[in-house]
C-alpha cells in the first residue's frame, strides 16, 4: 500500500498531516508526497520528516500546476514503484488514526474504490454550522449527484457516491483500467469525481466506505463563504476573479 499526498506551498500546514501519518495503527505503507511547484519549503519539511518517519517517504515533484496532475504523478510513481494498493489524501488533512487500517479493511473486502468520510479538522474549531450543518448539505448534494443524468448512464457499472479526493482509495489495478486521475487545471471539472465516474465505467466494485474518516481544513469555506464555496463544488459555477485565490487547497 502508498500513501500519496498532493501538497503546494503547505510547509505551514503539511507537519500536521505528516504526524497525523505516523500515528496510524497500521504503518505498512509508503508514502509518496508530490510537490506541485511549490515556492515555499514545503520540500524541506518533507524531507526533514523522512529522516524519521516510521515508513519510507518519497519525494516527487510536480511542476504542471493543478491537483489533478499532482495526483496523477503520484499515483503513478506508487505503481512504478511496486504500489498495489493506493490511497489519498491531501496536505490540509488529518487523517483518523485508524485510516490505513480501515482502507486496507476495505480493499480485503473486494473494494476497488472506496470513497471514505470527510470531517471538519477539530482544531480549526469549527462552528456549529461547520461542523453540522455543512456536512448535512454535501451528502444533499451527492444525493443530488445520483440523480443528475451525467451520473445515470446505463454504461456505469456502479452507484454514484459521494467522493472527495482527499479521502480515496483505489487498487493499482483499476487506476490503470480507468486512465486514472485527470490532468486538468484546479478550476476545470472536479478531478475526484472524473477519476470516480472513470472508475463507475470499468468496475462494479466502487464503494463509500464510512469507516474511512479525515478531518479536512475549513479554510476554503472561511476564505470564500459558503455559498461560493458550493458553487465552486457544483461544477466550477463560481470561480475566483483572481486565478491565483484557486490554490487555496
């Protein structure tokens, strides 16, 4: 199993994502962290951190600029690599302690692409409207997903699911069958829910799993607001006037 984290300009951030990592009560695993042309050191806390992780940590960089393209180099390293077994998750992500277990869990199960839960991080202390009533609306608007016709062609041999890319995971096997995660700009289509409609067309084994838990950053929705924030989620209808405020990940 890899790990892979797509991180640009996070040395502020990523330490905490990195502990998060090495506090999992499964550590078999490699870790695979892509620099996407960041301009700060996030490279140099990366590296600091492989020096005394409890796994072997890798270092790749990314220079096309977009999430899509980090991940998919990512990705593809960890299967270059030896990788059979993958598994994502973001620089501005704390991952439950029992994430890896529960992903392998999940994968010795039959899964083929689990699609895990996504929380608030505590220590961004979160308000009651973050903390409740904004999770309430994304699992509204996955229900919504099913229902869009985009999402219902009779090609797809699985359910749509809620999906959020920092909390996947999907075997080499199928990653390679779909073609894998799209290299498009951060602000062109969601780059989660391609790979997951990519992967409904060529398995029926693609799955949400609950028990596969992170805890995510609320600084989009704090820099944006709520409404442009959704907006941005439902297919790029609101977009940034200044390109540069896209790479708030």
């Amino acid at each position: 199993m890899w790990v892979v984290v797509p991180a640009y300009n996070e040395e502020a951030g990523i330490g905490a994502t990195l502990a998060a990592l090495a506090s999992q009560t499964d550590t078999d695993f490699a870790l695979v962290v892509v620099d996407n042309a960041s301009t700060d050191s996030t490279a140099a806390v990366v590296r600091r951190f492989a020096a005394v992780a409890p796994f072997p940590v890798h270092l790749v960089h990314e220079e096309e600029r977009g999430t899509g393209a980090a991940v998919d180099t990512g990705f593809r390293y960890a299967v270059a690599h030896g990788a059979a077994l993958l598994v994502r998750t973001d620089a501005d992500c704390l991952p439950a302690a029992d994430w890896v277990d529960a992903a392998r869990r999940e994968f010795a199960s039959g899964t083929e692409m689990a699609c895990g839960r996504s929380l608030p991080r505590g220590d961004e202390r979160p308000s009651p409207a973050e903390r409740y009533v904004l999770p309430a609306v994304v699992r509204a608007a996955a229900l919504y997903g099913r229902c869009r016709t985009r999402h219902r062609h009779p090609r797809y041999r699985a359910p749509y699911v809620l999906c959020h890319g920092h909390n996947l995971a999907i075997t080499a096997a199928l990653y390679l069958r779909c073609g894998g995660t799209p290299r498009i700009p951060l602000e062109g289509p969601a780059e989660d829910v391609v790979l997951l409609n990519r992967a409904r067309l060529h398995s029926d084994r693609v799955a949400r799993a609950e028990r596969m838990v992170v805890h995510t950053s609320l600084r989009r929705l704090r820099a944006w607001g709520a409404r442009r924030t959704l907006l941005w989620c439902w297919d790029r209808r609101y977009r940034p006037a200044d390109p540069k405020q896209v790479h708030i990940r």
